[in-house]
C-alpha cells in the first residue's frame, strides 16, 4: 500500500486514525469535510458521504499519477434515494439532477469529471463482503497490467426507516489507499469454505478491520462471513 488516506467526523489525519484504530472510541453522527479540492460548483452536487469518500480520494492521489479507481459502498448515498421515493410518492415526480447522481457510481463520474481523469472507474456493492470484492477488483486491474490502482470505501448510518438493515456503521467514514504491482512482498487476498474453527468478529466494522490490518504489521487477517472465509495475508 503506497499511500492512504482517511476521513470521518473528528477523524481528519493519519495520527489521529491510528490513534483510534488502536482504542476505538464513540464518533459524532454528523460532519462532513470542506471538500476544498474540487471546484465548488461540482462539490455543491455531492452529499455529505459523497463529500467524505472524495475528500480521502483527493487526500491519497495527492500528486500522483492518474490511475484505475475502484470505489466500494454498501449502501452508497441511500438518503438520496429515499429522497428521490418520498418525492414520487408526494409529487409523482423527482428532480432530473438528483435522479441522476443517485446511482451508484455518480460519486466516481463527479470525480473523475472534476479531474478531466479518463481512467477506469468502477463501483462495488457487494454487502458484507463490500470491502473484500473492491481488493479483489483492483487486483485484477493490477494483473491486468495497471501500475497503480486507488481503493476507495466508504459508507455512513442507514435512514431511520432503513434501520432493520443497519449494520455497525454508526459514523460516515471514508478511507482511500493507492495500491501498487509489486514483484515480491505485497499483500494477497483469498477465499474459501470457512473451517470449523471460531473467527472473532471483533469490535471493528469490516471495512475499518480491514483498514487496520493494511495500517498493522500483521503477517494476516481472518474474516468469516456466513459460509466463506477471507484470508489477508502480507508478504515479505
């Protein structure tokens, strides 16, 4: 991993991400980030998780070079949507502008819009395996033959009426990271039957589980959901 970034309410710097990652602590439900790279008048298109994910996207390009994007959200900007609902349900119509940013990779278009970027660009939602199936994703672009990929994960709570469907996301967060193709060493990711043996949940969400791990000097990382297991391996 050759560079990160991350964001979340309080959360604004790598210092204090590790810092939390370490002793995790309750976060504000609200907040989002000033967004001050991108031209102001493609930032007043986004909602705040958009705001999020593309504050740590910025953050982790820094100057480097244009490359494959791969953004991964289990729900994505589902406030948006209800919106769009309540509003046909209401009026029998929705905004033409709204509709359209409301997919799933309107977030990744607005980007890759704001940079004159003509990379690959896609969009994961993939449940609770939403952060594995975005690693698994760009490592096909990197054996496809791309120098760099940049992840991007991000999510934030469900709407009161979405509830039942909630997860542990309690705080909109975003992370980025800028992965590299490398010869030797690296990081791999695999799946298979889960064993008999017990995998500990842990305290973290899966996509900040995941996240530590990349930020630790772990040599592995193991995630059981439902049937299948990920295994996150690091290389020396």
């Amino acid at each position: 991993m050759a560079r990160w970034a991350a964001w979340a309410p309080g959360l604004t710097d790598s210092e204090s991400w590790l810092r939390w990652l370490a002793a995790p602590f309750p976060l504000p439900v609200d907040g989002k980030p000033a967004l001050a790279a991108m031209p102001a008048m493609m930032r007043r298109r986004l909602d705040p998780l958009g705001r999020v994910a593309l504050e740590t996207a910025y953050t982790c390009q820094a100057d480097d070079d244009a490359c494959p994007v791969v953004l991964a959200s289990r729900h994505g900007e589902v406030g948006r949507s209800l919106t769009l609902l309540d509003s046909l349900v209401s009026e029998g119509q929705v905004s033409p502008a709204s509709f359209s940013l409301s997919v799933h990779n309107a977030i990744g278009a607005l980007y890759s819009i704001a940079r004159h970027d003509v990379q690959p660009y896609s969009a994961i939602a993939a449940g609770d395996e939403t952060v594995e199936a975005a690693f698994v994703e760009a490592g096909g672009l990197l054996a496809d033959g791309a120098p760099a990929v940049m992840v991007v994960v991000y999510d934030e709570p469900l709407p009161a009426r979405y509830q039942a469907f909630a997860d542990r996301v309690t705080f909109p967060r975003g992370w980025a990271c800028r992965l590299e193709a490398t010869d030797t060493g690296g990081l791999s990711l695999r799946t298979g039957v889960a064993g008999r043996e017990r995998v500990a949940d842990g305290v973290l969400p899966p996509d900040l589980a995941a996240l530590a791990f990349l930020l630790s000097d772990r040599p592995a990382y193991t995630r059981r959901v439902g049937v299948r297991q990920w295994q996150w391996c690091r290389h020396d």
